[in-house]
C-alpha cells in the first residue's frame, strides 16, 4: 500500500506561483507512474500533469502546458508541481496520485480510473 500527501497549496494572486509537494510513504517504489489532478467546485476531477518513472515521460493537460512543470525527486519520495503564471481558473483542489497494481497506457494518464493510490487534497486558490 502506499500512502500520499499533499502539501504547498494555499492562495496567491494571478500571476504568482506555488509548488505543491506529495509525499509518498509506504511501499512507494511499487508506483510506476504519478499524477496530478485537480476539481474544482461544481466540475469534474481533471487530470493535469503525469510523470512516467523510469522513463522520465511526462504529460501535462492543454491547459497547464508551459506554467506547470511536474518533477519527482527519488531520494525524498516527493512528486512535485511546480505552477507558474497561475490564472483564476486554475483554483481548484489538487490530488497527487499514483499507479502501481494495475498497468494502463500512458495514453490514459489523465484518467482518475487507472490510478490506485490518492492523497487527500490540497487547495489552490487564485485570485484575479
């Protein structure tokens, strides 16, 4: 089992930036690919950005292309997201998942179904 938490978000104002954290414990070396998504009120859970571990094959949603950047550091278990030029329409709360018991296309990264493990949460909030 591996368990995940967020941290980092909190509110800043359009333009500025925030780098969320995930923490992995557990037996986190058995995920083979990590995932941010995001929800925000009223809407559907979206994937934003993935990393492939191994391969370093990373993906990011159209909407977040060239602000966010998503990176893992092996040695501390951490995934990161690091959001820059942050936009009012990106407030939402951010998920850090993982997959590892089931194995998906990297096609499908930005579907919630194919991830296994999921943190609990971190808000963002961004305001105009």
């Amino acid at each position: 089992q591996v368990q995940l938490v967020e941290s980092g978000g909190g509110s800043v104002q359009a333009g500025g930036s925030l780098r969320l954290s995930c923490a992995a414990s557990g037996h986190s070396t058995s995920a083979y690919a990590m995932g941010w998504f995001r929800q925000a009120p009223g809407k559907e859970r979206e994937g934003v950005a993935a990393i492939f571990l191994g391969v370093f094959t990373t993906y990011y949603a159209d909407s977040v292309k060239g602000r966010f950047t998503i990176s893992q550091d092996n040695a501390k278990n951490t995934l990161y997201l690091q959001m820059n030029s942050l936009k009012p329409e990106d407030t939402a709360t951010y998920y850090c998942a993982g997959r590892g018991t089931r194995f998906w296309p990297a096609s499908m990264w930005a579907d919630e179904k194919t991830y296994d493990y999921w943190g609990q949460g971190t808000q963002v909030t961004v305001s105009s």
